[in-house]
C-alpha cells in the first residue's frame, strides 16, 4: 500500500489527526510530550502510525461499499462477482476514467481541445456528441487536422503523468492479463512500480498472439485499440473502427477471447461502442448461459429509467452493472475494489 503514504503524510495534517490537547501533542491518535517532538521519530513509530491511518481508512471504505450494495439491492451479484476473483477468473478491463485522476483527459474533453484548430463549430461538436457519434467526428477531426491529428494524440496520452488514484491498487488485487482501450502507459507503469511486470504489452491488432498468451495463462497488457506513440493498429475515426472491426474481425476475434473469462470493468462508461456490440454478438452467438458473465462499476444514472435502459442494453453483451453513488468516482471504485479483496 506503499502508494497511499503521500495521501496519509497528507491527511495527517489535517486538524482530526495533529493538535494539542491537555499540553501534549497528538498526531494520528499517538501523543507526545512537546520535548519528544524534537526529537527524530523511529520508522517503527511513523509505520505503525500510518498502519492505525491505513486501518481506519480501509474500514471507512468498505463501510462505503456495504452502503452502495444495500442502496442498489445488489449484495447477491456482487458475491457472484466476488466468487469469480476468489477462483482467479476475472480480468479487469480499464477505461480512461482510471487514467483520469492521473491528468490524461477523458476522450470528450480531448475532441473538445482539437475542435478549436479546425472547420468544426462547438455547437456541431456537441450535438454529435450527445448523440453517441464518437467515431463519426473523431474521423473528421482527424480529416481537417491531418498529422497534427496524431501529434496531438502523442502529446496528450504519450507524456508519462504521475500515477494517481485508485489504479495504484490494481496490481495488488489482479495479477493476471489486463485489457484497456486508453492510449496511456500508466497501466504498466503502474505495476512496474510495484515490481510486477507484464510478460507483454501487446496491441489488440495482433490476435493470434494475445490468444496464445491468454491460453498460456501469462500476464500480458493487451492495448485494445493500440497506444498513443504509434498509429499501427491505433483505433479512434471511424474509417479505423471499420477497419478493425468490419473489414477484418480481428477485435472481434480479440473479444471472443477475452469473453472466456469474467471481466471487470472499471472506469468505464459503457455506452453503445464497437466493444459492446462484440461482446454482444458473441453472447448472442454462443447463448448468454453458455458463457460467463461480465460486471462493471458504474455511477448510477440517477434514475430508475435510465438505470432500466443502461441493464438491458448491457444486459445484451452479457454484462451486468453494479452501481455506486456519489460524486467521487475514484473512490467510489476503490470502495468496490477493497470489498472485492476483502476476506
């Protein structure tokens, strides 16, 4: 958990956990006589008031998650769920929401950045926006801004931000093959950091390969719709989408592949996307009860309709929400994850 100590060596100083009380110092429920402030604290001391912080913190979380449970009725799905990681089935698949807390953009806030260097006004990009048609003006971006399209592809999601949020716990809790569509490389920094590296980092336009490591049981990074320093097998406009989609199936032979686990979406929006669509032609192709099912953390919508109408049509690829509440996604998402890993 060595990543939580700048939050702790943070939180310490708020006034709850460092102030003064009947002449002695108290900091994270340990108290000093003035004097020994002056003196060098031993590690023993700093770790096992960062241990009390880290208890504290962890029950706090899993507190959070019993109440989204109890709130959306759905303690008996999420065991389901936790059956699948107990048997080291399940494999999490990661959208830009994760990447987010680290500084790289969600991709509306990154087409609303280009819009300005071209034809297109924010009124037209808005409304294809809020119509789903994220590959249509992604394609005319790319068609007005040409090279400058890449360019600024790489300098968006190719710079190595600092690694923020609740990313910093997968490698404690998955360490098995990870799939994302982000062009970033904070995955695999992340668990090079915490020394536990991927056999591979490979992108989703080379199936034949990520079948062969997935059945070798090796832990590999697969980059869905491929990285922000190279455009080979990159996956944005639209004319790429058809590419990779229609014109050869290699992603949907991807899906195929991956779909023979239980995934885990995390930091997903899950609308109507290329993905969804293959997953839900290969439910509907091998029957819904003859492969396993999926999940994903989602921030409820608010309304009981439009919760309605986001399960059925994830329903369709097999892929059942668990919600969260709240404004906080990043911890709301760790809440699920430490109750995931909880005993």
């Amino acid at each position: 958990m060595e990543h939580l100590i700048s939050e702790f060596n943070e939180a310490i100083k708020d006034e709850a956990n460092c102030y003064i009380e009947n002449g002695l110092v108290c900091i994270g429920g340990k108290y000093w006589e003035p004097t020994d402030i002056l003196k060098q604290f031993s590690e023993t001391t700093y770790k096992e008031v960062f241990d009390n912080w880290l208890s504290d913190r962890q029950e706090y979380l899993l507190q959070i998650a019993d109440e989204f449970l109890a709130e959306f009725n759905q303690q008996e799905r999420f065991n389901k769920l936790k059956q699948c990681f107990s048997s080291n089935t399940v494999i999490p698949f990661v959208g830009a929401g994760l990447s987010n807390p680290s500084g790289y953009p969600m991709w509306t806030s990154f087409l609303k950045k280009l819009v300005i260097h071209t034809k297109i006004s924010p009124e037209t990009l808005d409304r294809k926006l809020d119509a789903g048609e994220y590959e249509e003006i992604a394609q005319e971006l790319a068609d007005q801004l040409g090279p400058i399209f890449s360019e600024q592809i790489e300098n968006t999601f190719g710079d190595k931000k600092e690694i923020k949020g609740v990313v910093q716990l997968l490698p404690y809790l998955f360490n098995c093959p990870v799939i994302t569509t982000n062009y970033d490389s904070l995955l695999k920094r992340c668990y090079d950091a915490k020394n536990i590296h991927f056999d591979e980092v490979i992108s989703g336009h080379q199936a034949s390969e990520i079948t062969r490591f997935l059945a070798a049981g090796q832990r590999v990074l697969i980059k869905l719709h491929g990285t922000a320093l190279s455009g080979k097998g990159r996956v944005l406009t639209l004319n790429e989408y058809k590419e990779h989609y229609e014109q050869n199936t290699v992603l949907e032979s991807v899906i195929a592949a991956v779909c023979r686990k239980t995934i885990l979406f995390l930091g997903c929006s899950l609308s109507i996307d290329r993905t969804i669509k293959a997953m839900e032609l290969y439910a509907e192709s091998s029957g819904h009860d003859n492969v396993p099912r999926h999940y994903a953390f989602l921030k409820d919508p608010e309304l009981q309709s439009l919760r309605n109408e986001k399960s059925r049509m994830l329903g369709k690829a097999n892929i059942y929400p668990i919600w969260y509440s709240g404004g906080d996604h990043d911890q709301a998402i760790e809440a699920l994850l430490q109750k995931l890993g909880s005993k």
